[in-house]
C-alpha cells in the first residue's frame, strides 16, 4: 500500500544544525538496545564472521576511500552536500509516521531527541553526525573497518557527539542476529552497493521497532540515471571515481516499494531529489527518475 504525501511539516528554523551541536558530555552512549563505550561494540573485529548481504568488493572499494570521507571536494563531496535534503527530510517527516515517539518537533534544537536510530552502511559518519547533533541516539555500522575508523576518528573531533553516537563493525545481519531493534533504520546510498538488495531489506526490516520507519535513499535504474549517474557524474565530471556505481544494481521506486511490502513495511512518502553540480547543491524535485527517497512502516502489531 503506497500512500504518498507531499513533503508539508514545518520549515527548519534558520541555524538550526549549528544549535543542535550542543550536546551534553558523557563517556557512555546507549544506542538501541546496547549500551557501548568508548572502544567498545566491536565484536566482528578479528574474527570470521560472515559479511551478510554485503558484497565484499565494495567493502574493499569503500575501505581504500576511507580517508575521503570528510574532504568537501573529494570523492564523497556530492554526499556531504545531500544532508541538506536527506536530513531535513527525516527532521520534517519521521514526526508524522514514528508510532509512540514524544520527543522533539520540527523547529527545536533537538527536533529528533527520543529517537534511537541505526545508520546502515554508515561510513565514514557524514549522515550519522548531524542526526545525533539534532538529539537521535545513533548506531552507525558499516562491514568495512577502515570507514568505522575514519567515522570514529572524526567524531572525537567534537566530544559532544560522545551521549549521543557510537560506530561499530559490523552488518545489518549482526545486528538482527543479537535482536536489535530501532526507531529508524537508515539506508542511504547502500542498497546499490550490496550483493542482495532482498536479503538486505529482510534484515533492515527486521530492526525496525513496530511503529518504526526505514528511510532509504537510492538511485533508479533508467536511461536518464545511466547518462548522468554513471557517464557525466563518474567520467565527464568527476563527481566520483569511474566504476563507483553499476547501473544494473539501480532500484526502481515501484521495485523497491514491493521489495519492501515482501518484508512488511508499507511506503509512507516517497520523494525525488537532485543534485546540480554546478551550485553544489540538493533540492527536492518531482522527478524520481534518478535519485530518490522515501519512507516506509512497519505496522504496530496486533494484539
């Protein structure tokens, strides 16, 4: 069941993700349903446990850009400039579809305070840290430990990020497999990336708390998406190294929404966005027909 919205919770404040950044000092974070502390959480570190869903070879890619996550105008510039997008839509829309949440409301310093979250295929943190300067208590995990430790490493810059992030290695199986669970799972620009997108959204879906949400943000498979995702943005402008993506592994919006009710979640909203390279800048677009996000449900249970 798709029900689709247009985008019409109230505007961020002007400043607000430079207020949000104040939070209180702590040595201990709770995410989910773990407690973890500084060098702690790393339970797949040297040890042969299976990578799940994830394709190896792009853990490997991933891993040797692991020291470009964080420079504006490398690999991963075009990524950082999506939070302006991907995060006001989470702040503007998981108030709406988050069953039980009492926490904050757009416009407030914390507007997502309350929330635990999981950041799925987190990198090297460019999602990850402004949710939690906004108030989530978010688990970022990734299969490659090289961007765990980039992440890391980024997030000790600002020890008012300690209360409210942790990073671990390891993949959306591990986490099903302790029987965790979360608020809102978040899976942008992973799904392209891993070697089964079915198996992949049967364990996002499985972390999600009854009443909870799963954000994903990906790229559809169309004619338009192969000149410019693949052909403009990796070999005429360089946006990010040749062979970043494979267009084969692109996801429809209408594959995707049935993916997801195989696994019992229902579409909320669905949203496309797009990227001019020229002004470096994301903005919210009717067309889906290359970059898109939405927002999918799982149902509280029956009793």
């Amino acid at each position: 069941m798709l029900r689709v919205l247009t985008p019409g919770g109230a505007r961020v404040a002007s400043g607000l993700w430079g207020r949000a950044a104040w939070c209180a000092h702590k040595h201990v974070r709770s995410v989910g349903n773990t407690e973890i502390r500084k060098g702690e959480g790393d339970e797949r570190d040297g040890t042969d446990k299976t990578h799940g869903s994830a394709d190896i070879d792009e853990v490997h890619k991933f891993s040797r850009l692991s020291g470009e996550w964080w420079n504006p105008h490398g690999t991963f510039g075009a990524l950082q400039t999506m939070n302006s997008v991907r995060v006001r839509y989470l702040v503007e829309h998981l108030p709406h579809y988050t069953d039980g949440w009492t926490g904050g409301v757009p416009g407030d310093a914390k507007p997502l305070e309350g929330l635990q979250m999981l950041d799925v295929g987190s990198g090297g943190g460019i999602f990850a840290e402004p949710l939690a300067r906004l108030g989530a208590q978010v688990l970022g995990v990734d299969a490659s430990e090289e961007c765990v430790t980039a992440a890391r490493m980024h997030a000790e810059e600002d020890p008012f990020l300690d209360e409210t992030l942790a990073y671990r290695h390891a993949t959306a199986e591990d986490l099903v497999a302790e029987g965790q669970a979360f608020d809102a799972v978040l899976a942008s620009e992973i799904i392209e990336h891993v070697r089964d997108p079915a198996e992949f959204l049967k364990s996002c879906a499985q972390l999600v708390k009854p009443g909870g949400c799963l954000f994903v943000s990906t790229i559809s498979r169309t004619l338009k998406s192969l000149a410019l995702a693949c052909v403009a943005a990796e070999r005429i402008l360089r946006l990010v190294p040749p062979g970043t993506h494979e267009w084969g592994k692109f996801i429809t919006p209408v594959e995707l929404i049935l993916m997801l009710e195989d696994v019992g979640l229902n579409t909320q909203d669905i949203q496309g966005v797009a990227y001019n390279p020229l002004l470096r800048r994301w903005s919210f677009v009717d067309d889906k027909d290359i970059n898109y996000m939405l927002l999918a449900k799982k149902e509280m249970e029956q009793a």
